[in-house]
C-alpha cells in the first residue's frame, strides 16, 4: 500500500464552515442550511463546534448538525452555544461515547445540515461559531 500524501491522509479539519450571529439570523429559528457534502462512499470522522465571538442579545441558542432534515443531529445534538466554556466535538447522536471512528457512511451523496432554534435569535447583536468536520472519502479512489 503505498504512503498517502499530506493532503490525502485527512488530518485535521477537511470543511469549516464559520456563521456569525447575522448568519444565524438568516437561517432563522428552526431553520437549517446545508454546510457540507458527505461524498458517495464517505463519512464524517469529527464534528467539532467553537465559540470564536462570545454571543450577546439571547442566551437561548441551540443548534444541531446532522443529516437527517427533520432532525439533523447526527454529529451535534442540542448543543447549548449560550453554555459552551470550551469546543464540543462528536456529541450527536450517532457517535457513541465521543468517538472519533467514522459515522454516517454512504453510498450516495449526502447533505449535512446545521439547524438553529433560538426563539431570540433576531435579537443577537454579537456571537460566531465555527462548525468544523473532518470527512473521510473513500470513494476518490475508486
């Protein structure tokens, strides 16, 4: 087998996707956007979210990242922004136990979504996430 590069061996972070609290607002309570793909024979190894700008303006701030639109918790479930003291990694509902080992393979191409519930959320005047996925892709070497 030969060694992989640097740039095919997936280390750290292969999407980033920042929102400020206009973005947010965008979105709207009990909005999702799309954020990524998971490529056909890919699956998402880490799902981490950062505080970067401290939220002001609500303090009820919940999102969850997935793929399932009705309920897209699959790497991030009902995670208080508003609470957070430090980055969240992997508390959705397919990792167990925080693990770090791939989840929601596929054979076709898949959306993740971010969706936003903060019934203030129009009222934000401050606040930044960061929303990061390592996704394996096993399919571009097929």
């Amino acid at each position: 087998m030969p060694e992989l590069s640097n740039n095919e061996a997936g280390r750290g972070f292969t999407h980033v996707y920042t929102a400020t609290y206009e973005d947010l607002q965008t979105i709207g309570n009990g909005g999702q956007l799309t954020i990524a793909t998971i490529p056909a024979g890919g699956a998402v190894e880490l799902a981490g979210v950062y505080e970067s700008v401290a939220f002001a303006g609500t303090t009820s701030l919940v999102i969850d990242v997935g793929t399932t639109t009705g309920d897209p918790d699959e790497f991030i479930d009902a995670l208080d922004v508003d609470g957070m003291s430090a980055p969240v990694f992997n508390t959705g509902d397919a990792f167990t136990g925080g693990q770090s080992q791939p989840v929601g393979g596929t054979s076709t191409a898949t959306s993740i979504v971010l969706e936003v519930t903060d019934a203030a959320i129009a009222s934000a005047t401050a606040g930044e996430i960061v929303i990061g996925l390592r996704i394996v892709d096993l399919g571009q070497f097929a």
